[in-house]
C-alpha cells in the first residue's frame, strides 16, 4: 500500500459532489468528482452508446471518445484507492 501524498492542495469550495480544488503545480484549479459519480457518469455515457447506434459516425465517435476518458479516470481512481486499501463506493 502506498501512502498518501502530503502535498498540499487549494480548496476553493468544498461544497458536496462539487468541490473546486487545485492542485500543486497546476494554474486552474478542477472540480472533484466523488467515485460513485464517477461510476454514474461512465454508465450513463455506455447507456448513451447502445442508444445512438443510428446517429451519425460523428456522433458514435463523440459519445466513444467521451466513454473512454471517462473509463481511464474511472480505472485510474480504482487503482489509487485499491492500492490504498479502499474499497470502491459502487459495485464493480
């Protein structure tokens, strides 16, 4: 298990599912998106790709560009927090 890091970040807002947070080295800060929204956004985007087989390739290719960033940050939280000894806020 790796430990957490200690570098400091910037809260701006630290309202609920809409944190606004920068981080070290960064200009603009983000927006923090908690894991089990994470994991709605990203099923909700594969719902949308079975839904448009009829569109446009243009729009197929938008809608797969959109679901695979949204599945690389979702695998990429998944490893953090399993490397950290988290379990995941959603089923798998």
């Amino acid at each position: 298990m790796n430990k957490p890091r200690s570098d400091i970040l910037e809260a701006f807002d630290l309202t609920s599912n809409n944190a606004v947070i920068r981080a070290p080295g960064r200009q603009f800060p983000g927006i923090l998106i908690q894991g089990d929204s994470l994991s709605i956004l990203v099923n909700s985007v594969r719902n949308l790709c079975s839904l448009i087989e009829g569109a446009s390739e243009e729009a197929r290719d938008e809608v797969a560009f959109l679901l695979d960033e949204l599945e690389a940050k979702q695998r990429h939280y998944e490893r953090v927090l399993l490397d950290h000894g988290f379990t995941l806020p959603y089923a798998k």
